[in-house]
C-alpha cells in the first residue's frame, strides 16, 4: 500500500492557507513579496523596502546569503545581513523573506525573518531540507532548473515530514532549449499543481524572464493561472545593483505593476492581506466570499439526487441522525481549529443538513 503524501490533496482536501505574521498566502489570498535580489547595504535595502511597501506589496524579499554562478560574484552580506532584515520588518511592520543555502543558517535565520527561501540550486539539498523541516517557519521551494514536477513536491515532502505545513511552491522557470528568455516558465503547472498539492503556488516572473519589461506581461499570466502570489525583483537603483540589476523593476515600475494587476486580481477575486484597503475593496471582498459560499451551497444541493438515487436502490431512510452528527460535529471541530466561533458553525451545519434533508424527502416521493 502506496504511503499518502503529506503534500497531496489525498492527505488534505482543502486549500492550505499560509499565515505570515497578518498577511495570508493560499485560497483567495494573494501575495505580493518584493525587494532587492541581493541587500546590498542598509540604505539601498530601507529604501528599495519602503517604497515597494508604499506601493502595495506585503512582504518584503531580500537574501544575504546567494549562491552564484561565478565564484568572483558578490556573495552576499552573509549573517551580518541578518540584523539589517529583522530591523527592517520591525521598523515597517512587514514580513521579510530571505534564502538560506546552509543546514547550519536555518536556526539563526529563522529567528530573524518571518519566512525562509529555499532557492532553485538547492532544491534537491536533502541536508538543508531535513534541518529546515523541523522549523515550524514558513519556508517558499522553488523548482529546480530542470526540476520534474514529482521531484519538485517530493522536495516539499522533505520539508514536511516533522509536520510544518506552512510550505509555499515557487514556480521560477526552467531551463530548456530557449534562450530568448533567462528561462522558460511553466505556467501549465499552476493548474496541475492545483490538482494534486494543496499547497500555495507563486510565480517568480524576474527569474522567469532576466528581463524587467517581461515582468508584468508574465504576472498577469500567473494571476490568470490561478496563482497565489508573485515574487518580484525590485531596486531602487537597477543600473547599479551588484546582483540582477536587468530584471529588477526600478520602484515606478513596480507601482505600475500593482495598478495594472489589481483589474485581474479583481477578475480573479483575489485578495492582498496585509495592506490597508478602502471600505469599497473591503465590501467587494466580502461580497466576493458570500458569493462563493452561496455557490457552495448549491453544489451541495446538486449533490442531493445522486443520494436519492442510492438510498433507494438501498432502502436506506432519508434522515440518518448517527451521520448527521458526526458531519456537525467534524466541522465545528475544524471552526475551533481556524478560530470560528463552534456555535456558529454549528448553527450553520444544522440549517444546511435541515435543508438538505428536507430536499431529499421531496425527491424520495
């Protein structure tokens, strides 16, 4: 008998919601993580953060630790660049994002960033992977140059056999035969994924492309593919960046970027947690919510003549109090766990199985 895996939508039906201090990553909720590829010094990091937070995005990204291609390339600030992200965060109030390449730099920096970055090159680093699984921080996996996709979620298996389920894919590109782009982005795997991981998708249109004028072409793409966040270069003086500086947006591209996606993510109705909204956005989201639950509502309703038919052929009564019982009370076990009022929820359930048991009886004559 084949072994479930954690990643899979056997093991966990329901979308997996990712919680990164007030900012929510998963389901209806999208993510807009930006900054420098590599921080450079602390007046190019302040910078660079706080006019991309001004513009709209939710986390703030930036490693000090890179691996690069040539040995002579600038390598990072290495640890001492901890202190730069953990002053960052506090001081604008925003989650931070850095990659770490050494089982031996999960710990430290793990206490001082809200979510770890596993990057391309590493992505098959089973050391790395086992140390970080046994941290309950967020971690974002990205797909490997010439990653499959079974490798790419064994990879996230790794990361989640202590049970941190707190794990988000990035789809970055791959290598192929092209090289009109730095790689080729997969945005078929957006919608596989989506079939068989429970788990939060993002698109990193900077390294997709290696060209800042591709970057909102390919995110409108992502959005459009149903992903849950992008991943974008962002430096406040791309001419001079020490590291990607041909697809990093400067900071008026970057807020270019927002208004020309929040039109799709308004198709989409996707939400960006995190950052301050009007009483409109906030009512259309709400709407949105209310919209889906009443859609939900009536597939489950669709679901009823199926049931009919069984019960019929099976001389099985229409109302089944032991079953009813043990739905209730699976779901208000499930609302304690998300921190929904039970009683609610309970309210909710018994209103829903009334209904539809009443619709049964009314198929049963």
């Amino acid at each position: 008998m084949s072994k479930v895996m954690r990643f899979s939508r056997e093991f966990k039906s329901v979308d997996t919601v990712v919680d990164v201090g007030n900012v929510k990553i998963g389901g209806k909720f999208f993510a807009i993580a930006a900054g420098p590829c590599a921080i450079e010094n602390q007046d190019q990091y302040f910078q660079t953060a706080k006019l991309v937070k001004k513009a709209g995005a939710n986390l703030i990204r930036g490693s000090v630790f890179k691996p690069r291609s040539s040995p002579y390339s600038f390598q990072g600030l290495g640890r001492e660049g901890l202190k730069l992200i953990k002053d960052l965060g506090e001081e604008l109030d925003i989650p931070t994002i850095t990659e770490v390449m050494d089982p031996r730099d999960i710990k430290v920096t793990a206490n001082h960033v809200d979510v770890i970055q596993i990057g391309a090159r590493n992505m098959q680093n089973f050391d790395l992977l086992k140390e970080a699984s046994k941290s309950d921080i967020p971690i974002i996996l990205k797909r490997g140059l010439s990653a499959t996709v079974d490798e790419w979620l064994n990879a996230a298996e790794y990361l989640m056999v202590e049970g941190n389920e707190n794990i988000i894919l990035c789809e970055r590109g791959i290598r192929t035969f092209s090289t009109q782009t730095r790689n080729t982005l997969d945005l078929s795997v957006i919608p596989l994924l989506k079939m068989r991981t429970h788990l939060p998708i993002i698109v990193d249109p900077s390294h997709a492309t290696g060209n800042r004028d591709l970057i909102l072409p390919v995110s409108k793409a992502a959005i459009a593919s149903n992903a849950d966040g992008i991943l974008v270069e962002v430096h406040n003086n791309p001419d001079l960046a020490m590291c990607d500086g041909a697809q990093s947006l400067p900071p008026e591209m970057f807020a270019d970027l927002i208004e020309n996606i929040k039109p799709i993510l308004e198709i989409e109705k996707k939400v960006i947690t995190g950052t301050t909204m009007t009483l409109d956005e906030v009512r259309r989201r709400i709407n949105y919510v209310d919209e889906d639950i009443i859609d939900l509502i009536a597939n489950r309703l669709n679901l009823v003549p199926a049931l009919v038919e069984f019960k019929k052929k099976n001389s099985l009564p229409v109302y089944q109090p032991d079953r009813e019982k043990e739905i209730t009370e699976k779901y208000v076990r499930l609302a304690a766990v998300n921190d929904v009022n039970p009683t609610l929820i309970r309210k909710v359930f018994n209103l829903i199985i009334s209904e539809m048991r009443l619709f049964q009886a009314q198929k049963m004559e």
